[in-house]
C-alpha cells in the first residue's frame, strides 16, 4: 500500500462540517480488498471490512463496539490505549498517516505480518481513524508464486507447457484485474460525494489501481517473451560458455547462503551442436533443482563435470543435498511429480523432452559428494577440438 496520507488530518477540525456517508462508506469498505477498520478515538470498532472479516476471522457484528486492540499480539495489544492517548493528547504521530509493517493478531490467536497504514478524520459525530490492512503473508505467497512462475518461464520448454502456462497465466491475471476492477467502483461510488475524506481515499484507490494494471501488464510482457523466442534452433555452441552462463543465472537470488561450485569441464569436447536456449533450460533445471535440494544441508556444494566418450559429451550436475526420495526416484521425469509445496513437477520431464531431442539421454545417480547426480549427454560438434 502506498503511504496514506490523510487530508482532513493535518487540518484540524473540518470547517465545513464533513459528513461521513453511511452508505458510500460500506460499499467502499464491501469492494476493496484491502482490510479496512475504521475506530472511534477510545478504539472502539465502528466499522469493519468484508476483507477485514476475512482476514481477522471476526464477524462484522462480533467485534462492533470492541477495543480494536482485540487484534493485536502483546505487546502492541496492551500499549495500544496508552498509544492512543498519547496521540490524542500530543498529536504525536508514531503511524497515523505514514504507515508500517506491524504483527496482526487472527481470532484462532494465530499471529500474522501486515502493513497497516492510519488516517484520522474529523465527523460531526467525533474524531474517527480508518485502518488500512493488508496481509503480507498473502502478499508474499504471491509474490513466491510469481517468482515461480518466473522460474518456470525460464525452465519451461517452448513445446511443451505452452497449455499449462496459459491457465497459470489466467489464474494470475485475474487477482490484479479483480483488483482493479474493485478500486475502480469503490472510487466511482466514491464519487458521488467528493468531500475531503472520500477524495483521499479514491486517491488510494487510484494508485492501488495504477500499481496492479502495472503488475497485470508485466504478466503479460513475460508470457510474450517467452512465446516470441520461436522455434529451436541448432548452432556449434561452446559447453563451456553455456555451463557457466546458466550456473550464474541458476545461482543468482539463491540467497546469502554460500554454496561452493566447482566446475571442470574436459577442453576435448567443448563444442556441441544445441539449441542453446533449450540446453541453458536444463542446465538451470539441474542446478535449480541441486540448490533447493541443499536447502537444509550444511555443507552446500554443487560440482559440474563434462566428460567426453566417444562422439558424445556427458554433463553432470551433482550436489551435496540429501539425495532422490525413493518417491521422487520412482517418477523422476514424469510430469506433475514434485515434493515442493511450490513445484509444478515439470522441469525434469521438460529437460528429458529437450534432451531426447537434441539425440541424448538423461539420468540421475547418487553423487559421490552425498546427493544426487544428473548426468545428460549430447552429441559433440566437428572434430575442431583441442585433442
Ligand atoms: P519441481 O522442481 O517443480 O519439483 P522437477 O521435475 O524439476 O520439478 O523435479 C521433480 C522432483 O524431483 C522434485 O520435486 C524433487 O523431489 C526431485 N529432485 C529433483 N532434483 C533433485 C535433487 N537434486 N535432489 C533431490 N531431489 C531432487
């Protein structure tokens, strides 16, 4: 949320005696899908969201009246009327119109992160702060799955997940255009009454609505991209070249954690004849995989060797992680089979597919540094090696 800034607060009392519409005000608080709460200055609830209610596992009419600090953890919980008194007594603004990240308290006392942004108004019938919430945990699980599908967007054969995509896609387009489009009818009803406090909050609204067509736009810019790149192409590429382009794009965003990569190629069979962009998929499938396999590890360590036999290179990718479950060692290479709570379970079906059709095999051994080991081959180019 963008920091709120409240029109009628840094104003003093209303001169011209501002009403609260009763009406605009509940379908503002019915379609946007931020939690909003409005209390009286002794923290009393007056109003409290659809989202709200979702969010909290309260009912509107459960908590009307109640000290809002029932939606706190300690120790926010029992500070919150001292906080309250000190700012009614010293206008001193510790979060009132500049918001922050704070701890949320659920109705089952599950503890949750949110970012909560305040502005205060004066009403005819007293002082009121309106609570702007919004649960990070579920903007986190987003922002997890559009990183993943992100990684997917990489990982993904052009062939072959086209069909999957397009529904993940949908799926994630909705909720930014859901958005908008609730922003945009809470801002039109809105308009209807444009004093200080409503104009505010179309203000919010707009912005919130600006930020998710952005969002919605960079969804389809990437399904784009990634449907342009057209069909595979075959060229004399350096494996070299190519290991360590994708083990750096494998590798970036993995966090502070060290992991120790030690790569060594054979110079005898450096040139394969690839579909790069196809083989740099694999290549970030394997060592993607390794790194969220060594996850809990304590010695974390990836080993990348190419070995020539005969007219073929064989490429290994090999960690130090706990090794295949024999679960996953079953249907390795099936599509949809994943252990991870985020997986979709395609990168090894989509890496066999691209493997097959460059004329190699791909397989997975134990590693002799502990975790697993998967070895590919493909067919060397020309005979311009260094022999
Ligand atoms: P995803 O990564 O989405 O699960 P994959 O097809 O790439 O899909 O992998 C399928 C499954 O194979 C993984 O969920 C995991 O259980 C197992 N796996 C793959 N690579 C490794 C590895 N290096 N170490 C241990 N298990 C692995």
């Amino acid at each position: 949320m963008c920091p709120f800034r409240s029109a009628a607060s840094d104003s003093g009392p209303p001169s011209n005696g501002f009403e609260l519409n009763a009406a605009y005000q509940r379908s503002i608080l019915a379609t946007v899908p931020d939690a909003m709460i409005v209390i009286d200055d002794h923290g009393a609830i007056l109003s409290f969201s659809a989202a709200a209610e979702r969010m909290f596992g309260y009912s509107e009419r459960e908590l009307a009246g109640q000290n809002v600090h029932v939606l706190m953890p300690n120790p926010d919980r029992d500070a919150h009327d001292r906080y309250m008194a000190r700012y009614m007594e010293t206008g001193e603004a510790r979060i009132i119109g500049i918001g922050r990240v704070t701890t949320a308290r659920r109705r089952d006392g599950s503890n949750f992160p949110i970012e909560l942004a305040i502005a205060d108004a004066q009403t005819p019938q007293g002082r009121v702060f309106t609570g702007f919430i919004r649960d990070l945990t579920e903007r986190q699980r987003t922002e997890r799955r559009l990183n993943d599908l992100q990684l997917e967007l990489t990982h993904i054969s052009r062939i072959s997940a086209i069909g999957s995509l397009a529904s993940a896609l949908a799926h994630e387009l909705n909720q930014p255009l859901t958005a908008i489009a609730n922003y945009m009818e809470g801002a039109r009803d809105l308009l209807e009454n444009p004093d200080a406090e409503a104009l505010a909050i179309i203000r919010e609204a707009l912005d919130e609505a600006a930020a998710q067509s952005l969002r919605a736009g960079q969804i389809v810019r990437r399904l784009r991209d990634f449907i342009s790149r057209g069909d595979s192409e075959k060229h004399i590429e350096s494996l070299r070249k190519l290991i360590t382009e994708a083990s750096a794009l494998a590798l970036t965003g993995t966090g502070p954690a060290m992991i120790d990569v030690d790569i060594r190629l054979d110079p005898t069979a450096d040139s394969v004849l690839v579909d790069r962009i196809q083989i740099q998929q694999v290549l970030l499938n394997l060592i993607r995989n390794a790194v969220e396999a060594m996850h809990r590890s304590p010695r974390r360590r990836i080993d990348i060797r190419s070995v020539r036999d005969g007219d073929m290179v064989t490429i290994i990718v090999a960690d130090s992680g706990p090794g295949l479950t024999p679960d996953a060692a079953r249907h390795l290479f099936e599509p949809f089979h994943t252990s991870k709570e985020q997986g979709m379970g395609l990168g090894l079906s989509i890496s066999r597919t691209i493997i097959e059709a460059h004329g190699g095999r791909i397989w997975a051994e134990p590693a002799d540094i502990g975790g697993a080991a998967f070895h590919f081959t493909l067919a060397r180019a020309g005979s311009n090696e260094a022999q």
